[in-house]
C-alpha cells in the first residue's frame, strides 16, 4: 500500500485518477465520455504535456484530475438505527440516503448503520457527529471514491478490496485514515484533540500533513495535533463471563473478567452478528454493565476494553436469549388473623406456573413447605409455630428453545412471634 501525505489532504484535483490510452483515443473523445465539460480538455493536455489533444500515444498513461470527472453518486443508506440520531435537520429511516455535506448526529444510546451497493458499511456509535464529504463512482473506470469525516466521537467502517484508483478515507480534523479494502474504526476525542484509528483487519494508512504512519491489523494508532503518533498492539476481546447466559431477570447484567491495561469497556448489544442493528451499548469503567428495557428475543453482545490512550480494542460477538422470567412476591397476615397470605406477581409473557418452598431459618435442610406446580398466584398458610422463617417462589414455564426455564426468586424472610 502507499499514500502519499500531500493526497491525503489535498483537494480531488491533487490525487488524479490514471488512464491508460487506447488505440482510437482523443482528449476530445475521453472527454465526450468521462469529463464534465469539454473546458476540461486544455487543462488536461497541459497536465500530461500533450502536443495535439486529437493525437494520443498508445498506451500512453493519462493523469486526470477527478474535479473534471463526470460521477454518479453512491447512495449511502440507512440500513438499521435505534435511539437519537439525527441526519442533516430530520431524524434517521431506514433507506434513507446520506448525501454530500451531510451530517450524522446521534445521542446518548443512539446508533445507526448505512450500507452501500458495493458492499461497503459504515456505523456511528452513540455520542457522536460525522459529516459524508464525498460518496461518488467515477465514470471512469467505475472508480468508487468516498470521504467521511468524523468530527466528534467515533465510527466504524468496512469495506471490499477496492480497484486500483479507488478509495475510502475516514477522516478527524487531525489526520486521515485511507483504506483500500479493510475493517477499521476511526474516533475523534474532542477534549483531548486526539485522532484514534483501530484497524480490526487488513491495514490503512494513517496519514497527516507531515507524515504517514501504517497501522497493520491488530494495531491501533493514536496521534494529536503537533505530535508523534503512537503506534500500540490492541488490546485482546475481554471475556464477558455470562455472555452466553440466557437473560431472565428484569435488567440484564454482564460481566467482564478485567485484565490488565484496560481503563475501561464498550459493551453493545445487537439483533444481527455484524452490529448492524445495535440497540444498546454502554462506555462504563468498572466491569459490570446493567442494560434495561430489553424486548424478549435473540440478541448478540460484545465488549472491548479501552487502553490508557483511547483505543479500543478487539471484540468476540457471543449469542444470548433475552427471555424475562420470574415472579416477585409478598407476605403478610390474613384478615383474621388466623395465617399468613403469600402473594406473587409474574414477570414476563407465556403459560406460567410456580413452585413455592418454606423452611425455618435455624434448619434450612428440611423444608416445612414444599409445593412444585402452583397454578395460582398465591395461596395463605396456617398453623405456624413461633420463630423465624425463610420462603422464595420459582417462575415455571416450558420452552420451546430451553425446555422447562425455572427461575427461583430471592430468600425472603418471615418472622412470626408468640
């Protein structure tokens, strides 16, 4: 791979695209088939010193400067979003068309993916602000050229092995990131003016006005205005230790087994594999993340710790099933006061059924109640000796997926005096 620095920043007519000359070719020719106008041709012929515009040598290599290119435009479009995101003044639909000059804001839990024809994919995480610069395929030889600007925040992007001419460049207002066919991510953090690019497969070239810097896969780069860029090894995906747990409880909660050299994670859950569809994630410190307001389903989650410098590193998607499950319960006298009434309430959907067990405190071995298949939601109980005693109600459901789910609920404790 090689990109020169000066391309990097420059202008469209700094980074011409090549044509090989044809037998049959003219200036004027090429132009009545891939310039704007035929104004082009003059500047052309100067570029590449040709004599006569209406005589080229065969095989002759052209340099063509893409502003006097025709295009049509790529549509970049909106494949899948959840929460806040906004683009230029309206809010996020499916296929709806990112066009040039455009921004993409999203809010706090706020995601959205776009896709392209050619089988390219960009996603801007929650918290962030990236504006399409360009999104063009040049008539001539079909050559795909797209420019996003991240502008706070992060994205992430993907790409096929592009042609020779072609490109993708994921910019921040201190470097850019150019790519000919990889995984990447690209953020800018405000605060601190720092570029980070993470390149998760393949290689990019990082590039300023002063230098380049490669970043091969598994490494991420991190450089702010006026410094060296720092080049470091990303961290390993952090093992999430009930990611593969089917989720019963009101809130989901995940767990990370912490290593060393990580400040802090970014956990995302998703409807598809790929994070397409992301419909939640979190930034947290310690390594623990409490999500809510989960629908039943299938869903998928990853995590990535975060090193000292703000990259972030690799990640393993795991499935897990979102299935509420439980029931939470009460006790208290009777009206005459002749027992006590046990109460529950279900959590969740479906045919449910429970099971119920009593035991006194001081001997939690022998079970003074035992019922295995209540129908009902709660029943009263008579005949209690004084002393204190310990009870807890199990959810029951049979499930097409996992067999019969049973959710025991917390020990809850009952003190009866004289």
């Amino acid at each position: 791979m090689a990109f020169a620095p000066s391309c990097a920043f420059a202008s469209e007519k700094d980074s011409p695209l090549r044509y090989t000359v044809e037998r049959g070719d003219t200036l004027y020719g090429l132009a009545e088939k891939y310039f704007r106008s035929t104004a082009a041709i003059e500047q052309v012929r100067r570029l590449n010193r040709v004599a006569d515009a209406r005589r080229l040598p065969v095989g002759k290599s052209l340099l063509i400067p893409r502003d006097v290119l025709r295009y049509t435009q790529v549509e970049v479009a909106v494949v899948a979003y959840s929460g806040p995101v906004r683009i230029a003044n309206g809010t996020a639909q499916v296929g709806r068309v990112l066009k040039e000059r455009e921004t993409v804001a999203t809010g706090a839990n706020g995601f959205v993916s776009f896709s392209t024809k050619f089988g390219g994919r960009f996603s801007i995480p929650s918290n962030s602000r990236a504006r399409l610069v360009s999104a063009r395929r040049y008539l001539l030889g079909e050559t795909l050229d797209i420019d996003l600007a991240v502008e706070k925040g992060r994205s992430s992007a993907s790409s096929p092995t592009l042609k020779n001419g072609s490109r993708i460049r994921v910019r921040t207002p201190v470097a850019v990131t150019a790519v000919r066919g990889t995984e990447f991510r690209v953020a800018y953090d405000e605060e601190r003016g720092r570029s980070l690019t993470e390149v998760v497969e393949g290689s990019v070239a990082v590039v300023t006005p002063a230098q380049e810097t490669a970043a091969l896969e598994g490494f991420g780069v991190a450089l702010a205005e006026g410094q060296a860029p720092s080049t470091e090894r990303l961290l390993p995906a952090p093992q999430l230790v009930n990611g593969g747990d089917i989720q019963t409880a009101e809130t989901l909660q995940f767990a990370i087994a912490p290593s060393a050299g990580e400040e802090g994670y970014r956990i995302q859950i998703a409807k598809d594999a790929g994070f397409l569809d992301v419909v939640s994630e979190q930034l947290i410190q310690r390594p623990q993340a409490t999500f809510d307001e989960l629908a039943d389903g299938r869903y998928f989650v990853r995590a990535r710790a975060i090193s000292g410098s703000g990259l972030e590193g690799q990640s393993e998607a795991l499935s897990f099933r979102r299935k509420r499950l439980g029931a939470g319960g009460s006790a208290g006298a009777s009206d005459d006061g002749a027992g006590y009434v046990f109460q529950w309430l279900p959590s969740g959907e479906g045919n449910t059924y429970y099971a119920f067990q009593l035991w006194r405190a001081d001997d939690p071995t022998r079970l003074v109640v035992d019922e295995t298949s209540l129908s009902t939601s709660g029943f009263e109980l008579t005949g209690f000796d004084p002393g204190a005693y310990v009870w807890r109600v199990a959810a029951i459901q049979a499930d097409a997926e996992d067999g019969l789910l049973k959710i025991w609920g917390p020990d809850q404790k009952l003190t009866i005096s004289d």
